[in-house]
C-alpha cells in the first residue's frame, strides 16, 4: 500500500536527477525511463546514462545514501525498457515519423534528428543504429527516423538490440563494478557522470575520425 509520504515523495520527482528519479521510482523507473527515452520523443530530455550508470553504481550498497537496488532485477529492467522502447519508437516512425518531427518546436529535438538522419547515411544502418545508442537525443529520434526513412525491420531490430543490450548493460555493470571496487563512490558521483558520458561517445568518435581518414585517402587518389 502506497503511504501519503512515498506518494509525495514520487509526486516531488525530479526527473533530470538520476538519484530522485531512483529513490522514488526504483528498478521499474529505470525500465519506464529507457523506453521513454529510446522510445518516445517527449522523453529526448531524460538522464539515459546517467540513471544507468547510478542504478548500477546503488546496487553494491556502498552508498552512503540509503538506497540499495538489486542488480538481477534492474539489468532485467533496463535492458527490457531499452530493447522495447526502440521497436516501439521505429514503429511510430513508420507510421507518422516524419510530420511528428517537423511538427515539433524544440530545436535540440530537431537537431538531434539532422544526426540522426546523417548517421543513417553516413554510417548505414547497422552501425548507425549502434552509434546512436550512446549519444544522447540522438537515440530518441534516430528510431523514429530510421523507421520514416524505411531501415528494414530485420536489420532495426538486430541492430537497436546489439546496440541497447551493450548500452544498458554496458553501463549498469560498469556503475555495479566501479561501485563494488570504491568504497562511498557516490560521492564522486558527478564527475563520474562527466566522464561515463564522455568515454560513451568514443565509439562514435572513433567512427567520425575512421571516415575523415578514409575520405582523405580518396581525395589524395
């Protein structure tokens, strides 16, 4: 039974700090979050790597905060939220992609579509769908538009599901293992956040730098 004070308590979220959406919402939250985020346009502005990265990081009880999370059942969460939130957000795609896109007025949604879109026909469509996963937006609007532009469903789904099963569990156990190894590390919690967010774009990165390089090549042809 739900008591006045966890009721508050959830009402009062903030659904930018990854710790108020954990301690109100628990293992379920992070599972919501992923298919929101992966799944949803509304959700482009929710803390992917960072909720991951906590949650993992809360599940060694070396917090000093009081909040304990299970690991089984949050890997299970993550990964379930992440796989069907992006077979969900393609199949809107397919179906009104394109003018919910161009309807909306945010301008970082926008943005973060133009990525996507340069992705897909930079990188094709395997190792865009991969990539996009650990850039954030991008991962909310490249399902969509992957399911306008017409990416096979069969390659979609292979892909979104090498590519959500890495990042979520990627980062949950990273969290789980930086958090079993150091003790009180939520204290450092922020910096560690900075640096999760930017080793995740390295794949990415790597693949930009990799195409520079072969796009030199060919002009020096």
């Amino acid at each position: 039974m739900t008591t006045p004070t966890h009721l508050a308590a959830q009402l009062a979220v903030n659904v930018l700090d990854a710790h108020s959406l954990l301690a109100a919402f628990g293992v379920l939250g992070v599972g919501v979050v992923m298919f929101a985020e992966t799944g949803l346009l509304i959700g482009f502005f929710l803390p992917g790597d960072t909720l991951l990265f906590t949650a993992g990081l809360l599940c060694t009880g070396s917090s000093d905060q009081g909040l304990h999370l299970s690991l089984g059942p949050l890997l299970v969460s993550a990964a379930v939220g992440a796989l069907a939130g992006a077979q969900v957000g393609y199949l809107l795609g397919r179906k009104a992609g394109g003018p919910l896109l161009a309807r909306s007025r945010s301008k970082k949604l926008r943005e973060g579509a133009q990525r996507a879109e340069e992705l897909l026909e930079r990188y094709g469509h395997a190792k865009a769908v991969v990539l996009a996963r650990f850039v954030p937006v991008v991962r909310t609007v490249l399902n969509p538009m992957a399911g306008a532009l017409g990416v096979p469903v069969r390659t979609f789904t292979l892909w979104q599901v090498v590519g959500g099963l890495v990042w979520s569990l990627g980062l949950t156990l990273g969290g789980y293992a930086l958090g079993s190894s150091i003790p009180n590390v939520d204290r450092y919690l922020l910096p560690l956040v900075a640096l999760i967010v930017v080793l995740s774009l390295i794949p990415l990165l790597a693949e930009v730098l990799r195409a520079r390089r072969a796009t030199r090549a060919q002009e020096e042809r």
